[in-house]
C-alpha cells in the first residue's frame, strides 16, 4: 500500500437563526415568527430553552411561501 489517505466527507455546518435574527431578517414581528412555528409552518428546534432554526427549514420556508403566492 501506498501513502494514500481516503479524505472524509466535509460536512456543511449549519448555521442555526434565533426567532429574533428571523425576524430582523424578513423584517416581521418575532411574534409573527412565533406564530409560524406554533402553526408548524417553520420548523424550530429547542436547545434547552433557546429556540432555533436551521438554515435549510428556513430556506425552505421561504421556498414554500413564495411558492403558495
């Protein structure tokens, strides 16, 4: 055998919105982005008691509601 190294996958990392950076970035109220994942339209996950959200749920959230327009 050679020196030859297999190379692992990269992994993306994900990046994770806080309800508040949401809601400066689409320019709403947090109660507004409250409300969309009290409804299940976005997808949040609990970290202890911080609630976040991913990159892609929010993309595909996005994606969702200019689709439904």
């Amino acid at each position: 055998m050679t020196g030859t190294r297999r190379r692992k996958p990269h992994k993306r990392k994900r990046t994770f919105w806080t309800v508040k950076g949401i809601a400066d970035h689409l320019d709403v109220s947090t109660r507004t982005v409250m409300r969309w994942i009290a409804d299940g339209d976005l997808i949040a996950h609990k970290f202890g008691r911080s609630t976040r959200i991913s990159d892609a749920d929010l993309a595909d959230f996005i994606r969702i509601c200019r689709e439904g327009e």
